[in-house]
C-alpha cells in the first residue's frame, strides 16, 4: 500500500474527501459527475479487488471489453500491480472515502524494442460508473503518463458497436488514426514527442517567464 491510500490520509471537507498530503504525480484526482475518485498505479495488493469488479461486469460491459465471455483471473491482475515503466503502466480508479472501491481500470502495455514507442491500452469501468466522467479522465491520466514514460503510439481494439468508447477516442483531444477490418476498429492515438527533462524544465520556464511578462504588461497599462 502506498501511504496515501489509507483512510488517515483523507479528510472530509464540505461533503468531499480530500487527501491530505500532495498526490506522487503518478496520481490524480478526478472529478466526476458524482464526485471525486482517486486514480493511482495499481499495486498487486489490488488483485481481489479487481477481480471482484470484473466479476460485477454487466455481460455487454465484459464482452465490450474483452471481446468474449472473459474474466480475468487474479494472476492476471497482480501482473497488472507488477508493471514497470518498461513493460507498461497501469491505473485504478478508487472510490474516495471510508469504502475504497475499486470502479476502473486501465492499463498499457508496451511493445518490444525496437517498437517500445507503442503500446496496446484497454480501459474498464465498472457499470454503476459509467457515463460520469471517469472513462475520460483515466484515459487522459494514463496518455499523459504514458507519454511522459516515453510512448508515442497508443493503439485500442474497439468493438465497432462500441459507440461509447470510439465517442471518447474521437474527443481525447489527440490526434486519432482508425482503420477498421472485419470485426474491430483499431485506433491509434498519437500522444507527440515526449518533451525530456532538460526541455520540460526550458518550456516550463519559458512559460513562466510569458506570465511574467504578460502581467507586468496589463499592470503597466
Ligand atoms: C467505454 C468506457 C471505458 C467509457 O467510460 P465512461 O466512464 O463510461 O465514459 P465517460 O463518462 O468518461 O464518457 C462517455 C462519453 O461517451 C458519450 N456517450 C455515451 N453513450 C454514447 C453513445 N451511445 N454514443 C456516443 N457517445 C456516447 C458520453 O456522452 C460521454 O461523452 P461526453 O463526455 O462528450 O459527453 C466504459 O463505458 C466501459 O468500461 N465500457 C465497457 C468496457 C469497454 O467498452 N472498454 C473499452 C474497450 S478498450
């Protein structure tokens, strides 16, 4: 367990639990239409209660995700929490306050060098979550993770009846390729050149520095 995924590391504010310490960056809290959920790397730890979701999968949700009467099994999912940058990353989403639900999953898994720059990634929400926003804020944290982690091409098989999902991938705001054959659409999301730290830190400063410049200007007049 990571240490801020214990209760005493939330606190309750208005009708909202807050973490109290800075999330590590590979975290983050999404706001959905019914709240806050905490999105985080999964840990092996997390198995059961992955395994215990993808039980709780309506049928259509399950055969969307998986093309087939599929649930995964607890090795698979501890694999999962095992990830490391180089073979891939995966996130959970968890329900925020005293009961921790598990309500998502999403993971990426890298393709061998030399093709280390793609991945294949597949995203699951539990029913009752549904439609509030989650689906598109994992996909966003774990593109931004993954292009941070040095992927460039994020690659889903998508069931063409599957409007939800291609609704999402169609708005990611990412430039989208799609090609479809006889029984999927397969899309690829192009995340852009990953930004190295010595640039990152020039273009956050250059960035700075227009503030700057941008507030002295109107307060100049
Ligand atoms: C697909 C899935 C991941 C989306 O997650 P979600 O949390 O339900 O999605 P969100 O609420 O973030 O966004 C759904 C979007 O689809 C839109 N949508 C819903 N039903 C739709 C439909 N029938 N046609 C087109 N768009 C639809 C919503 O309006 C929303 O778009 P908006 O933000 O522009 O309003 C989730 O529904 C799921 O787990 N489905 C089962 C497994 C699956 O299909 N996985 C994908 C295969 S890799």
């Amino acid at each position: 367990m990571t240490p801020y995924q214990t209760n005493t590391d939330q606190s309750f504010v208005g009708d909202t639990w807050l973490p109290l310490r800075p999330l590590p960056a590979e975290a983050t809290l999404a706001s959905t239409s019914t709240g806050p959920v905490l999105i985080r790397r999964a840990v092996p730890d997390d198995a059961v209660r992955l395994t215990e979701m993808h039980r709780r999968l309506s049928p259509l949700s399950r055969y969307q995700r998986y093309m087939a009467p599929y649930v995964p099994d607890q090795a698979e999912m501890e694999a999962l929490g095992r990830l490391t940058s180089d073979s891939g990353e995966a996130f959970v989403a968890e329900s925020v306050g005293p009961a921790k639900h598990i309500v998502g999953l999403i993971y990426y898994i890298r393709s061998k060098p030399p093709e280390s720059d793609r991945a294949e990634f597949g995203v699951t929400v539990a029913d009752d979550f549904q439609g509030k926003g989650l689906g598109r804020a994992m996909l966003e944290h774990m593109c931004d993770r993954a292009l941070a982690n040095g992927v460039r091409w994020m690659e889903a098989n998508v069931l063409p009846q599957n409007k939800k999902m291609l609704h999402l991938l169609d708005t990611c705001g990412r430039p989208l390729g799609k090609h479809r054959s006889m029984d999927c659409v397969t899309a690829i999301i192009d995340l852009g050149e990953a930004l190295d730290e010595a640039s990152l830190i020039c273009f956050l400063s250059e960035a700075a520095e227009a503030a700057e410049r941008a507030t002295a200007a109107a307060l100049c007049g």
